[in-house]
C-alpha cells in the first residue's frame, strides 16, 4: 500500500470517529432539552393555575359585591366607593 493510500484511510476513520463522536455529543445534549421542555411544561401548568385563581377570585369578588349592592339601600356615590 502506497503512502498515499494509507493517508487516506487514516484520513477516512478519523473521519469516521469524528462523526460517531458527534452523534454522541448529540445524545448527550438532547436529555438537556428534554429536562428544558418538561421545565417548560412545568411553568406553564402553573401559569394556568395562577390564572384559575385569579379569574375565580374576580368572579366570586364580583359576585359577593353584585349582591352586596342590590340588597342593601346605599347612594350611588357609595355604591362608586364599595365597587373601587
């Protein structure tokens, strides 16, 4: 075999140890992006629930306020003072 030949063999399983190295890198950091999206999913499950919390909070304030004002005899100026 001439030198010519062994360089490029020597030269193609570099090659090829270089792209089985890079599939692994690639294995080793794609778990990195699953703990991202699980990460992600996370917050957003908890943003809904602070947003369900807030918008049952306003519903049942407005309730109790609604009710509040239709039962009771109040000016409208208080009215204004309990609703801000």
């Amino acid at each position: 075999m001439t030198l010519r030949g062994r360089l490029l063999t020597v030269a193609v399983i570099l090659g090829l140890a270089c792209v089985l190295a890079g599939c692994g890198l690639i294995n080793s950091v794609s778990p990195g992006k699953q703990a991202a999206e699980q990460r992600a999913q996370q917050l957003q499950g908890l943003q809904l629930s602070v947003m369900r919390f807030a918008d049952e909070y306003v519903g049942r304030s407005n309730e109790v306020l609604s009710r509040f004002i239709t039962t009771t005899d109040i000016t409208p100026e208080q009215r204004l003072g309990v609703q801000n």
